[in-house]
C-alpha cells in the first residue's frame, strides 16, 4: 500500500519477532530500516518510539551497546513527561542497556521510575513483566539483593491470578529458580528447572538459553563436567547467531565456573 505507518510497524514486529527467535543479524536489518524510515517520514512520537524499542534491543543483542545506550537516550527523551505503556517500556528497555554496561545504579534508577509510577492498571501484563525484571536485576547487581528479588518474585505472582498465561508462568518459574540457585538452594533450583522441562517451551530465545546455563551450573556443582562442556557449546551456538553480548555472558559465567574457590582469610 506504500504506506510509511504500516511498513514501520511491520518493520517493527518483524524485528522484534526474529530477536525473540535469537535471530539477531536479520532482526537488525529490519529494526535499522523501521527507525530510519520513521525518521525520514516524520511519523509520530509512537511509531519513532517503538521502532527505538525495538532496534535498541537488537543491538544490545548484537553487542553493539555503545550504539543501544545513544538509541536509548534518545528514546527516553521522546517520551519524557509520559507514564503510559510505550514510556514504561522505554524506562525498561533503557535499564537493560545500562545492565549490559555493568551500570547496574543506572538500571535500577530506570526501573525504580517505571515501578512507581506505572500503573497496574494501565497494563497489567506489563506491570507484572516490569517485577519480573526487577527481580533479574536484583539477582544480576552487585552484590545481589536476593530478598528484593523476593518480594518482586510475590507481587508478580499475585498479579498472575488475574492475567496468568503459560508464557508468564514459565518466566515466573525461571525467575524462582535463578533465586533459588542464587541463596544456595541447588535442590529448590534443579525441581524448579524439572518442572519446566515438561513443559512447552514459550520464552524467547534468550530466556531459553538462560535456562540452558543454569541447568550446566547445576550439573556443574553437582561434579558433571558434562556442564563444562554444555556451557561451551552454548557460548559457541550463540556466538555462531551473532547473539554476541549473550556470547560474552555464557563465557563469563563458564570462566566463573571453573575458576578455583578462594581460600579462606586467615584470622
């Protein structure tokens, strides 16, 4: 129809889409071209800013942060002064970002904002997607707040009588288990993992991957230096999709785990 709205939109679902499938070379291409048509044409604020959306998210993804946190900036600072879905979205997406440069203060100023003043009754999906990622961070942060991760971990399962989907369930699941594997509670971690073996599958790809580490680790503390292995193959897989930044993060958490434990201090 040659319509720039629909072909942005298009552009937009599509990229985010291929990114929700771990295909990151083909989901960049098509968020490029839904921002740099949605700028040429001058479409409104909220085309600009779901197109923002989406390519931040992708070149996080790709690796490229230095790219995400100046697309990212400009995002926030296209829809300040709002509290409505697409600015809580942007406040999370700019919170990601900053996780992935280690700015884990700036990430938890970003969500802190969408928290308070995003209202559960705007979107319900979204307010309780928002506590599952802040209870992520609280895991992620340095050190780790795992209480806080808690009580996040509660409020998204109340919300879940209300708007509970299959999909939701199974991230909630997750989130539990990388709090249970974070407080030392391997057994909790590994039923909980059990459970959503049997399940199929209705994460993105990186959440699934996320899953896939976690079981190494456990096989890992475990003696099963299959773990070793497994890691390895996920980091390479990922590395092969031009998932980069997911990349870096497996060979991290592998370094970690085969990094001997300190001794203790001496008293």
């Amino acid at each position: 129809m040659g319509l720039a709205e629909l072909r942005v939109r298009g552009l937009t679902r599509l990229a985010r889409c291929l990114r929700s499938l771990g295909e990151i070379t083909p989901a960049l291409e098509a968020a490029v071209a839904a921002h740099l048509l949605a700028l040429g044409e001058d479409l409104g604020v909220e085309d600009r800013a779901a197109a923002l959306l989406a390519l931040v998210s992708v070149q996080a993804e790709a690796g490229q942060v230095p790219e995400a946190r100046a697309h990212a900036d400009e995002l926030t600072a296209l829809v300040e002064g709002r509290s409505d879905a697409l600015w809580a979205e942007a406040m999370w997406t700019a919170a990601a970002v900053r996780v992935r440069q280690g700015d884990h203060t700036g990430a938890q100023h970003c969500l802190d904002q969408a928290l308070e003043r995003f209202s559960s009754q705007e979107d319900l999906v979204l307010w309780l997607r928002l506590r599952l990622a802040a209870g992520r961070l609280h895991l992620q942060k340095l050190p780790a707040d795992p209480a806080q991760a808690q009580h996040c971990a509660e409020q998204a399962e109340a919300a879940l009588t209300f708007v509970g989907t299959p999909a939701l369930r199974q991230d909630l699941t997750a989130l539990k288990a990388d709090l249970a594997f974070a407080t030392g509670r391997y057994d909790d971690a590994r039923a909980l993992l059990g459970g959503l073996a049997g399940d199929e599958p209705r994460m993105t790809y990186r959440d699934r991957v996320r899953l896939e580490i976690l079981r190494q680790q456990l096989l890992i503390l475990g003696g099963d230096v299959s773990g070793v292995d497994g890691l390895r193959t996920l980091a390479q897989q990922a590395q092969a999709d031009a998932n980069i930044d997911l990349a870096a993060e497996i060979w991290r958490t592998l370094a970690d785990a085969l990094a001997p434990a300190r001794p203790a201090p001496r008293a």
